[in-house]
C-alpha cells in the first residue's frame, strides 16, 4: 500500500519487488508520457513511471521523502515513484470489489479494497502500459542502452 497525496492505493504484493528511497532520475528521450526517465538498480537501467500522470493527478516536485518501488509491470520491470510506502496488507477475497461493479471502463486498476479506515485502489500492473506505451518504450530503452 502505497500514498499519493491523501489518497491510499496498492499494487498486488506478488508484482513488488522492493521498496527504494527516491534517487537521481535521468531523462529518457522518445519515452511514453509517463515515463519520467530512468535510474540504474545494480547494473539494469530500469524506467520511471510516473503514476500521477497515468491518473492524471496533480503534479508535483519531488521531495526527498518520497519512495520508488521497483515492480514488475507485465514484461517490463518498472520503478513507481509515491509519497510514501505503508506497507502490506492483508485483503482477503471478500474485501475486493470488482471495479466493473463499481466504475465500469476504469482503465489500469485491477480492483477496490473496502476497509473500515477507508478505500484503497488496487492498480492492475499488467495493464500499465498499453501495446504502444511499451513499444515506445522499449525504443528509448534500446536506444540509451545501445541494444536493438
């Protein structure tokens, strides 16, 4: 689970690989909107996407309390900047409201958390990025990295 501004979300846990502190970002020429840029993890040059414009959420400066988490999206490792982790939670079958139940056509999420404290969106990772975010994607990455 995860904060962007007020709002609580969450990706599913099997999809996390880590949590990470927000480091430098470098500008990815020809990438999709909602890359940001990318950062190096231990020798892979991984993307930065940037959830508030996939939501189109207000954006904002990043600060030095902010967090990436290293994911995987589909075949794509990916690194999500949020305000900040809280951790994981335990939701049970019977806590998940499908979102066609609730919001029909609401793309990237997967489903609704309902919790006593609250509601908590539940992003479909697999579904990040559509076939053309991805295709472009892998362009700007094969052009840094000198890969075809």
């Amino acid at each position: 689970m995860f904060l962007l501004d007020d709002c609580r979300y969450a990706v599913r846990l099997a999809a996390v690989r880590r949590i990470v502190p927000l480091v430098d970002i470098t500008r990815l020429p020809q990438a999709p909107d909602i890359v940001r840029g990318v950062i190096n993890v231990e020798g892979r040059v991984i993307p930065v996407i940037d959830i508030r414009r996939r939501f189109r959420l207000p954006e904002r400066e990043s600060s030095l309390n902010d967090q990436i988490i290293l994911a995987q999206a589909g075949r794509h490792a990916v690194a999500l900047i949020v305000d900040a982790a809280l951790g994981v939670i335990d939701a049970p079958a019977t806590m998940i409201a499908q979102i066609d139940e609730i919001l029909p056509g609401l793309e990237h999420v997967a489903g609704l958390v309902k919790r006593a404290d609250g509601l908590i969106l539940i992003h479909d990772l697999d579904t990040f990025l559509s076939l053309e975010e991805a295709e472009k994607l892998e362009g700007a990455l094969a052009q840094t990295t000198g890969t075809s």
